[in-house]
C-alpha cells in the first residue's frame, strides 16, 4: 500500500479493503469524496478515511427500510410459460422467427 495523500482507483479501493468491482458500485451510488480528473477518478486518503469513519450503519438500514416500504404498494406478477397464451410448452401458437443471418451468403 502506498502512503500518497491522492489515490488511483486500485490504491482507493486497496485502502478500504475491497475489491475494485465493489468500489465502484459505490463509488456510483453513494456520495462517495472523489474527483474525476480526466478519465481517471482521483481520491483524497484522508477524506476516504472520514467518509467511512462518519457514515453510521442505521442509515443504511433506514434507506433498505424506505426501498421496502416504497415497494410494499408494487403488485406482483408472476410469469408463467402460460402467461402468454401459448399453451402448456409456450409454443403452440408461436409464429416461427425468421433466422437472423437469413439471406447471408458464405463466400469460399
């Protein structure tokens, strides 16, 4: 680990611990300290260090408990091979689709 003050997106995601695929589901859906500079994204060690010393774990779950109550009013729908009308196999009545590379010639 390095100890710069600005960090890559490898050293951000090394200094919290986790992998550069979780670190950047965050990094795009939380207010995460950061700068794009060009086309590469840029970090401040110290303000990672206090975003995460200052988010506190009820927030989180309060925001799991507003997704839930917002979809308490949703309908489920559930999806049969039936639900279309095409009998048992779901292909009864289906029209035959026409190939994708219908009318593609090979040339030796």
């Amino acid at each position: 680990m390095t100890d710069r003050d600005i960090l890559n997106i490898d050293e951000a995601a090394d200094l919290l611990g986790v992998s550069i695929k979780t670190f950047n589901k965050v990094l795009h859906h939380e207010n995460m300290p950061a700068r794009k500079i060009g086309r590469e994204w840029k970090f401040s060690r110290r303000a990672l260090i206090d975003w995460v010393g200052n988010g506190r774990s009820q927030d989180f779950y309060k925001d799991s408990d507003a997704r839930e109550e917002e979809n308490e009013g949703e309908r489920e729908v559930e999806i049969t091979p039936n639900a279309r009308g095409n009998g048992a196999t779901g292909r009864d009545t289906e029209k035959p689709r026409a190939r994708r590379t219908a009318g593609w010639q090979i040339e030796d």
